[in-house]
C-alpha cells in the first residue's frame, strides 16, 4: 500500500519491521523501487534464493529504465544459476531487451528455448510473439518476423501492431498499410499504438480517413495518436491541419512542441517556429 502511494520510505520501514518474509515480501520490496532499480538490485542481493518472480521484477525494471546491458547480463546470470526455469514474462522482457541492442544472436537463443520447453498451448508465442517479431524486423530478418506473426494470435490487436510495426522498421511501409487494411477487414479493432504506429507512413487520404474515422468513433485517444496527426499532415504539406490538430490537443508533451515548431520550420514558417518555441518555454516545458 505504502509503495503504490509512493511512500518508499514507509514501505521500507514495514519491511524493516517484519519478523518474518517471503517471496511476496520480498518482491513489494523491490517493486518500491520502479524506476530505481540499482536500490532493487541492492535489495534482490539479500534474497537468499530468489524465485523466478522475484528475477523477472529485476529485469523488468532495467530493461523499462533502458538499460537493457544490464537486463541481459541479469538474464543470463539466472540461467546460469541453473536452478531457475525462465518464464515466459521473463522471456518477453529480455527480448525487448534485444530488440534495443539488436542482439540477434541473443534474440535468437530464447526463441530456441521457447519452442523447446513454452509451445504448450502456444504460451510463448502469445506472450512473447511481438516482442520477437519485432526484434526479427529490427535485424532486418523479415522471413523469421513473418514466420513468428504466423504462429501469434490473428485476433488480437498487439499481434497486428507488431508485424506493422516490424514492416515500419524495414522500411517496408507498403507492406505495413496492406497489413493494417487486413486488419480492419478481419474485425480487428485498432487501438492508439496502432494509429500512432500507421500514421507515419501513410499517404494524405489515408491520414485523413484514420483522422476522421477517429473523430466519428469517439476514440479515446491518447497524446501520442495527436502527435502522430500532427507529424502526418506536417509531412503532407498541410501545415495548417497540423496546427488545428496541436491547437485541440489538451495535453501536450515535448514531442507535441518538437513536431509543431518542425513542421513550420519545415514550411519555410521560421518566425512562426520561434513564436512557437517562445509558448512552449511559457507554457513550462523545457526545451531539448
């Protein structure tokens, strides 16, 4: 309770006070620290046998902080142990982990423990399919992306937002719309990743039938979809739908402001660049 409030220092303290703890007490602990890992690092090293909960929360924790050096050494320090069978939300966080650092090899060695001990019930793939896919795409392997998206789940959405995503990465953004058309045709429902995701590379119709299917449906979209409307009919030449995207937007975050004030530079728009940039120092977001 402490921890989800924020109160590490409270959580630290209960801990402190326990007489006895177990896995549970022992992975709340380390969760206190997200966004701290070496202090969950600091922690997990107390563990006398540590479960494979108690490793995964450890590697998820580097890996969502960007230090993916580290997660992976972690990994492999668990399997070294010999003593603890990875998961597979083990296995899909250190494959994120790949995808980072394009270690194809790595990559590679967990598919191959996947399919020898998780292809029960497909568990592996629908856990960590798309995090596969898209490190196959990113070492510009598409035979092995396409592969995997033929065994993921053809109904879920992440399993589409992944191989477009992968098409993205290889530059294959044709592919990517044949995909995302597919999608729709087969009742799949799109969510905010993949909107963001497509509008990069789509054409002014296409952008604006995604922008309008968008406003008829009410979609609940997040700062993210905005930013990539606003990037799509910047690149398109419309400057002006672009700033009546940003101008709606209630929320704006730094890439908000750097799109924006791009886009009118781009347009040869200078002054109004650095009257943008002006707003954006006054509205409290510092820029990078």
């Amino acid at each position: 309770m402490y921890a989800k409030c924020g109160d590490v220092g409270s959580a630290g303290k209960v801990f402190d006070e326990m007489p006895q703890r177990d896995a549970f007490s022992w992975n709340s602990m380390m969760a206190c620290y997200d966004g701290e890992v070496d202090e969950a690092l600091k922690v997990f090293r107390q563990i006398k046998d540590p479960i494979v909960i108690s490793w995964t929360t450890l590697i998820s924790g580097y890996t969502g902080v960007g230090k993916h050096v580290v997660a992976l050494e972690l990994f492999r320090e668990m399997v070294n142990v010999g003593m603890i069978l990875p998961d597979v939300g083990a296995l899909s966080g250190i494959l994120v982990s790949c995808r980072f650092l394009g270690d194809l090899s790595s990559g590679r060695e967990i598919h191959g423990y996947g399919i020898r001990n998780m292809l029960w019930n497909n568990a592996f793939y629908k856990s960590a399919g798309p995090a596969l896919l898209t490190l196959y795409a990113r070492c510009s392997r598409l035979h092995d992306a396409e592969k995997v998206f033929r065994m993921m789940d053809k109904s879920d959405v992440v399993t589409w937002n992944a191989m477009i995503l992968g098409y993205i990465d290889m530059g294959l953004g044709h592919l990517a719309l044949e995909h995302f058309r597919e999608m729709q045709g087969k009742g799949v429902r799109i969510d905010n990743t993949t909107i963001s995701t497509i509008l990069p590379v789509c054409d002014l119709r296409c952008g604006k039938q995604i922008h309008a299917y968008i406003r008829k449906s009410n979609f609940n979209c997040t700062v993210e979809v905005y930013n990539a409307l606003v990037h799509m009919y910047s690149i398109r030449g419309c400057i002006e739908y672009s700033y009546s995207v940003f101008s709606t937007m209630v929320k704006k975050d730094l890439v908000s402001w750097n799109t924006i004030i791009g886009g009118f530079a781009m347009h040869g728009l200078g002054q109004t660049s650095v009257k943008l940039l002006q707003e954006m120092s006054d509205s409290g977001i510092s820029p990078d």
